[in-house]
C-alpha cells in the first residue's frame, strides 16, 4: 500500500491525540504518564505515520499538537531511524518540503527541527532535492517563508558539521557549495539572515577549519564582513567582533590584509556602550595574547589599548547588582542556592610537575574564570574579567614595555577616591604580576604596603581583590630577604579575614592563604599552631560554601609543612573539628562532605602513624561508599528500566581518601585491607567505564602493591590485563596511573611478569611514538618500560632503537626518585646486552645520565662502564668528534659525575 493512501485507526489516533493534549498539561505526574505512554507507542510500526498524519491536517488538529507531532516524530526518528522502513521515510521527506509552507510559525520551526535530524541520522546524498527546494525558499519574496528556509539550511549545516571528523563524514558537495552561499549571505538586506548566516560561518571556521577549507573562501567572507561592519544590529555586531576573533584564533592567514582596520574596529567594538559587544571584542585582545607575533601586531596600538582595558576592569552595574547580597556583613546568613552547588576544589595530589618522586597523577588546578578572586564564578565570564585577563596574557608578551604606559594608570586608580576604581586599579596590579615582576620590583614594597592597607578598607570589594593581587606576589614575598619583613604580617592579616564578616572575603582570604602556604612550606613550621587556632575558630563560624576553601587550606597546610603537622598537640586541635563534620554527615552525596573527605586524605598523608585512631571509621564508611555504589552500577548494567546509575563521584573521593591513608599509614595500612573487601570491589573499580573512577583506583592499587603484595598475588592475574587496558593515552592521567603500576608490578614480579610482557610492551611503544600528551604520563611510562625491561630484558631489548631516544628525553627531567632508580637500571641492562642498537642514539644517553644529582655508587659504576665502553669502542679520534657535539654543560655534568 502507498504510504500517503495510509490511513489511521481511529482509537489508535485518538489516544495519540489525547498524550499529545496532555503533554501539555502542567502537572508532573500527568507528564511522567505521557512519557511512559510515548515511550510505549514508539514501539507501534505505524506510530510515525500516525505523526504525519497528524502534522498534514491542519484543519482537524490545533497548531500546538501538530507542532508537538513533529517534535516527537523527531524524537523518534532520532532513536529508531534504522527501524523505519524506507517508503516512511521518503514521504516524511515530501511532507517535511511540504510543511515548509505551512501557515503556523511552530509549526514551520518544528519541522526545520525535523529535517535537521533526518540529515545526522541519514545523509544529504539520499535526500538530494533538499538543499536546491529550500534555496528556492530563501529567494523567496515571503520573508516568513525565507526565514524559516534559512533556519532549516542553518540546521543542516549544523548538522553536516558535526558529523565532520567522525565515521558517519560524507562529502557533499551541494553541503559545501552552501557554506560558500552563506558567505554571499552576509551581506543581505534582512538583518535575520545576515545574523544566521554569520553565526554559522564563525562555527564553520571554529570547528572545522581545516576540512572547510575548500569550500570556504576566508577573503570573501573577510570581505563581506567590511560590508556589515556598521550594522546597527547589537547581535550582528556581536558576531562580527566573534568572526575576527576566530580569524586570529585560527591564525588564517587573510586576516593579515586587513589587520590595521580590524585592530582599529576591534579598538572601537571594546569601548562600545553595549557590553556584549564590548566583551566580545575584548575576546579579540586575549586571542592575539596567545601568537607568538603578538608584540609584532600589536606594538603600534599598545599605548590606546591599555587604558580601555583598565577602564574596562571596573565593576559593571550589572556585576554589581549580581553582587549586591554579599558585599556587606552577610556572615548570619545561610548561603543561597547558588552557593551551594558543586565547586571545583583545588588540585589536593601531589604534582608530579613538582616533586621529585615520580608517581601517579589526580587531575589539575582551576582556571583563571574559575577563581574565587575576580568574582563569583556564577556571575560568569564578564567584560571585566575578560579584560583582566587580557592585560595578563598581554604582559607576559610584553613584559616591563608595558609599564611606561600603565604604570601611572595604575596608580591613577590606586589614588582615586572612588573605591570602584581603586579597586580596578588594585584588579591590573595583580594581573600584571607575572609578565612584569622585573620591572614592578623596585615599587613592590610600597605597594605591598599599599595593599595591606587596603586589607582594611571598609569596602569588601577591595578587600576581596586585595587578597588575590596579594596572592599574586607571594613569590616576591618569600624571598629573602623580604620575607624577614613581610611574613608574618602577611599571615596575620590573612589569618584575620578568614573571621571577617563578609563570607566573600572569608574565601578570598583562604584562597589567598593557600597560595601564602603553598609558596612559604617549611617556612609554616614555627608558625603551625597560630594557623591552627584560626582554622579552629572558622569551624565555629562558617556556612556551607567558606567550609569548602576551609578544607582546601587545611590540605594545603598538610601538603606544605609534611609531617612536621605530626604532632599530639596539633592533632588534638586539628581532628576533633574535622571528625565532628565526618561522623555527623550522613549523606556522602554532599559536596562539603566530598571536600571533607579531599581535605582528610591530605591530612591523612602528613600525620602518617598519627592518623590511626582515626583511621578505622574513615576507612568502613569509604568502604561502605565503594561497596554501595558498586552494587548499584551493578544493578544497573543487569536491570536499567529498574534501577538509576548512581553518581560515582563520592565513590573517586572514597579511593583518594584510601589512596591518602595507605601513603600516609603504609603498613598500618594493611590489616585494614585484608580483613575487608575491597580488592574485590577494585576489580569493578580499575575497569570502570569513568575515567575519573579508574584514576584513583589505579594510584590506589599501585600502593597496595608496594604495602602487601603477597595479599594481592593471588588476584593480580585477575587483574593486569585490566591494567594493560589501561594504558590508553587518550586518558592521559588515567594511561599515567596505570603505567606506574606496571612499574610496582615489575618490581614486585620481576620476571613473573613476563606472560605480559609482550601485551605491555604493545602498549608502551605506542604511547612512546607521539609525545603529545601531558609531559608525567611520558615520563611514567619511559621508566616503566625501562623497568620492564630490567626484569624481561629479552623481550624489551630488541626495540632498544626506537625506545632508546624517547625514553632519555622523557626521563632526562625527572628528578632523582627510586622509580628512576630502577627505570635507568633496566635502561643500562638494555644497553649492555644491545650496545650497537643505542649507538645512533648515544647522545640521549649521556644527556639522560647526566640529570642525576645524587646517583647510587652501584649504577654510577653500571653508567661509567658504559660511557667508558663506548669511548674505548669508538676510539680517541672519533669520540673526539662525538664528544665535541656536547653543550658545555652537559660535559661539565659528565665530568663531575662519571669522570668522563
């Protein structure tokens, strides 16, 4: 039977009508019957021709329901397209041409919808009269009827470029022969058209500049841009300033024709009265930043840029008012619901960017955007922001050039009697403090002293901002021989807004403090118990959100002074509070309890031995947390119409919270984990399908392998091919965590590893082929593979040529640590037993050996023999020539350490 001779049942249509009524209906247990309804009837065969039957009479169903259809039918379409039989499809095709001229606005906008999912679900080759009758649409003289041809052609497009790069790409050349169109499109009569058209160019380019290269002609749509440049459109504007950003985003070279006009718009568009435009334009400033040609383009417009941007770090009426419930005495207050949601803590591991022990990683710091220093965050990315940040990214290219400049800005609005501006000018000294230290140095006392001062505005705005620009200079303040002056009263003052009555400024002042602790570490040592005592008072004091900057700074306190923290007196003041909250927060599901548990794992790892009186209660509830939340993933993958998928995140709280105790513990630790299950619960853990899961999982394991093996060994052959898929360099720090475990396991195993070797080396030379991931996952996996080799060098040492290289590049700049211990051990093994393999590559060698600061006498002995055995080998006359090649302090370091 023909599909458009098809007719309904009645009681079938009926009750489609009457769900599609109801949806409307305001009312949740109404809508939660209407979604189990639909998701029934999407099962019917027929059920998207009764939603075309619906859509083409007009006449017997209201506008809202025939809107409605089409929505759903795109829903349908969207989840069961394979399923649909083809004459279906054609005709919602011709329908879908058809209602393009349908007299109902929602109508119209539900079927440009329609046609935008049929064309990611299919594609545009099996539907070639689409493009062509829509064209047609646009030229017509019925703008309604353009518009929405337009809004179809946009979707299309959008569609077509989000398939790009994936397995379902496809090359259509009407698709991009309308790319092109639109670029003639910027300049068109109807302001609708020429916003849609540049909104979706600059996608274009963002997204997918390279493959839109061929069909993309930059200079004409540079061109078309110049055309519209004065639009009276707030929005076209908008887009405009959003189109020369991603010109210098994406460093096409056509910008460069018009780059004097541009920066002169651009100069113009920041100062603009309408904010959006102004910030978008300010996007610009902070794009130029990252070239490496930036001091080249922008020298010439430098002395008017700067003051606009100072201008532009003023507080708006708009921040202002978002602001105006937290600028006085809020402390009585309970925190909003906009305060209590999830908050980014800092990064509580230990950096493997900055200590010498190479191990595994947990995640990085927030951003610029992020800090609590500029603004609450919910305000979000503001003019004023963006300015900052601009002045930033600009001084680090310019350094010290800018202050002749902004020198006497800054101390304009310092000077100023309106706090606002003061406070800007407070705002440009602080962002400025990395590109410009040099220059700033001679001023900095003064100005140091200037801002604690400020420290006691009465203004909160300024005391919030003064404790970020300080945090800035806590370089400067620790050196010596500031420090002897500055210290202390830098501390105290920040100890003493961490009671201030503006809880803005109490997280301020603890952000600040972190940074102060981070920057002093033993420098905190004397000062231990004064720190205590205000961390101590903030207990009595603080809401929901001042408790989480609370336990960050408690764990940054436990990272800086160490052990030194593992002291009776200390401890009786530090746990007491912390445990109060643990015992007394029943649901780990909350976000001050997930800090909490951050902050107890920091703790944890300083107190070592002391944290065992404390340790059983942590240890059952991160127990009770994993085992629960295993099962019901569990419960889940088994029964998904049954069951919801949990949240893991305090399931990963739960393994770092392990991870701090075993570090901290060590074999205190161990009784814990054998009389408990937790390593069957890791065997979930470590093949999570979150990477965030296996992280931690992963660190957590590697320890345990270095507490109590023997307690593992009778599983581990369960678990390293979990391992082994591990090592993915797609999830960098998960692939590093994982790395590291092969490592202990090596040790551990020695040449019992051997089964896996082959697998693990697979992996290893892959990950070794292209370093382009973050510099420790390298690192991890060159000692790794050289520790491999140290235990399986039968299997390693014939790929010795093409791992020799990366793996002395990588681990050239690790700090001395066990684990390159034993990684350079393997690596000497290999090259005894292959030396003709490491000859192309010797010079990495010798740099590599030569980072050692403090090397053990027997591998200084295994490398001298080495170094000697190559020189001996090549002869006087050729290692002369060899030897030549070095940088003078690469032979001075060979000297010192290997007498060659």
């Amino acid at each position: 039977m023909d599909v458009a001779e098809w007719t309904p049942h009645d009681e079938a249509l009926n009750s489609i009508i009457e769900v599609l009524r109801d949806s409307l209906v305001p009312d949740s247990e109404i809508q939660r019957k209407v979604q189990e309804k639909i998701i029934m009837m999407q099962k019917h065969p027929d059920f998207a021709n009764y939603l075309l039957y619906i859509l083409r009479n007009s006449q017997a169903y209201e506008e809202h329901v025939r809107a409605l259809s089409a929505i759903i039918l795109k829903n349908n379409v969207s989840t069961t397209y394979d399923t649909i039989p083809i004459p279906v499809l054609n005709q919602m095709k011709q329908e879908c041409l058809h209602l393009m001229l349908d007299s109902s606005k929602d109508v119209r906008a539900s079927i440009t919808t329609l046609i935008g999912t049929l064309i990611w679900k299919g594609n545009v080759s099996s539907w070639p009269d689409v493009i062509p009758y829509l064209c047609n649409l646009l030229d017509s003289s019925d703008s309604q009827v353009s518009e929405t041809a337009l809004m179809a052609l946009f979707k299309i497009c959008e569609e077509y470029l989000s398939k790009r790069g994936t397995e379902k790409e496809e090359s259509n050349e009407s698709l991009n022969a309308l790319v092109s169109k639109f670029i003639t499109l910027v300049s068109s009569d109807r302001t609708v058209i020429r916003r849609d058209s540049i909104k979706l160019l600059n996608q274009a380019m963002q997204d997918n500049s390279a493959t839109t290269k061929i069909h993309f002609d930059s200079k004409m749509y540079l061109n078309n841009l110049f055309q519209v440049i004065e639009d009276d459109d707030i929005e076209v504007q908008k887009l405009v300033c959003q189109a020369f950003c991603t010109f210098m985003e994406t460093r096409d070279v056509a910008i460069l024709s018009q780059i004097h006009n541009i920066i002169e718009f651009m100069l113009q568009k920041t100062e603009h009265e309408e904010t959006e435009v102004a910030l978008q334009a300010c996007e610009f400033w902070l794009a130029t930043a990252k070239l490496t040609t930036c001091r080249d383009i922008l020298i010439p417009y430098i002395d008017r840029l700067l003051p606009i941007l100072l201008r532009n770090m003023k507080y708006s009426e708009y921040e202002l008012d978002a602001l105006r419930n937290c600028i006085g005495v809020d402390e009585h207050l309970d925190d909003k619901p906009d305060d209590i949601r999830p908050f980014n803590m800092r990064n509580s591991a230990r950096s493997n960017e900055d200590d010498s022990d190479l191990g595994y990683c947990n995640g990085e710091g927030d951003s610029y955007e992020q800090t609590d220093a500029i603004g609450e965050p919910y305000i979000g990315w503001t003019l004023r922001k963006c300015s900052a940040a601009s002045l930033d990214a600009l001084s680090l290219k310019f350094g010290d050039e800018m202050l002749p400049v902004l020198f006497p800005l800054i101390r304009e609005a310092l000077n100023s009697g309106d706090f606002l501006i003061k406070e800007s000018g407070i705002l440009a000294l602080g962002a400025i403090a990395d590109g410009c230290m040099n220059g700033l140095k001679m001023c900095l006392p003064g100005f140091i002293d200037y801002l604690l001062n400020c420290m006691n505005s009465d203004h909160s705005l300024v005391r919030v901002i003064t404790c970020w620009t300080l945090s800035r200079y806590m370089g400067w303040i620790m050196e010596e021989p500031t420090a002897e002056h500055y210290f202390i009263q830098v501390m105290t003052i920040l100890l003493k807004h961490f009671l201030d009555g503006n809880k803005r400024l109490q997280r301020a002042a603890l952000s600040a403090f972190c940074i102060f602790q981070e920057e002093a570490r033993l420098k905190l040592v004397p000062y231990i118990d004064f720190v205590l005592q205000a961390f101590l008072l903030c207990f009595k004091k603080y809401k929901f959100r001042s408790y989480l900057l609370l336990y960050d700074a408690i764990g940054v306190l436990a990272q800086s002074v160490g052990n030194n923290l593992n002291k009776l007196e200390y401890i009786n003041l530090l746990l007491p509070p912390l445990m109060h909250k643990f015992n007394s927060t029943e649901d780990y599901y909350d976000e001050q309890f997930m800090a909490l548990m951050e902050c107890l794992s920091n703790v944890a790892i300083a107190l070592e031995g002391g944290f065992l009186p404390y340790a059983e209660v942590i240890y059952s509830r991160c127990l009770l947390i994993i085992n629960e939340t295993v099962t019901s993933i569990q419960c889940y993958i088994e029964n998904p119409d049954e069951f919801e998928l949990p949240d893991r995140d305090p399931m990963c709280v739960a393994h770092d919270m392990l991870l701090g105790m075993a570090i901290g513990l060590k074999t205190y630790f161990v009784k814990f984990v054998t009389n408990s299950n937790l390593l069957q619960n890791m065997y979930y853990t470590l093949q999570d399908e979150m990477v965030q899961v296996r992280q931690p999982a992963l660190a957590l394991y590697g320890e345990l392998i270095k507490l109590c093996f023997d307690h593992l060994n009778s599983t581990v052959h369960e678990c390293i091919p979990i391992i082994i898929e591990n090592l993915d360099k797609r999830y960098d720090i998960a692939c590093n965590n994982a790395a590291w475990v092969i490592g202990k396991l090596c040790i551990a195993m020695g040449n019992k590893i051997e089964p896996y070797a082959n697998q693990i080396l697979e992996r290893f030379l892959e990950i070794m082929q292209t370093m382009n991931g973050i510099k420790t996952m390298y690192q991890t996996v060159a000692i790794s593979l050289c520790t491999l080799g140290l235990v399986c060098p039968d299997q390693v040492m014939p790929h010795l040529s093409v791992i020799l290289r990366p793996c002395c590049q990588a681990m050239r700049n690790v700090g001395d640590c066990e684990e390159k211990d034993m990684g350079f051990r393997g690596l000497c093994e290999l090259v005894v037993r292959n030396p003709l393999a490491a000859v192309n590559d010797f010079i990495y060698f010798c740099d590599a050996v030569a980072s050692w600061n403090e090397i053990r006498s027997d591998l200084k002995e295994t490398v001298t023999n080495i170094l000697i055995g190559f020189k001996n080998h090549s002869g006087e006359g050729n290692w002369s020539g060899f030897y030549e090649q070095f940088p003078p302090l690469l032979k001075m370091r060979l000297n010192k350490l290997y007498g060659i």
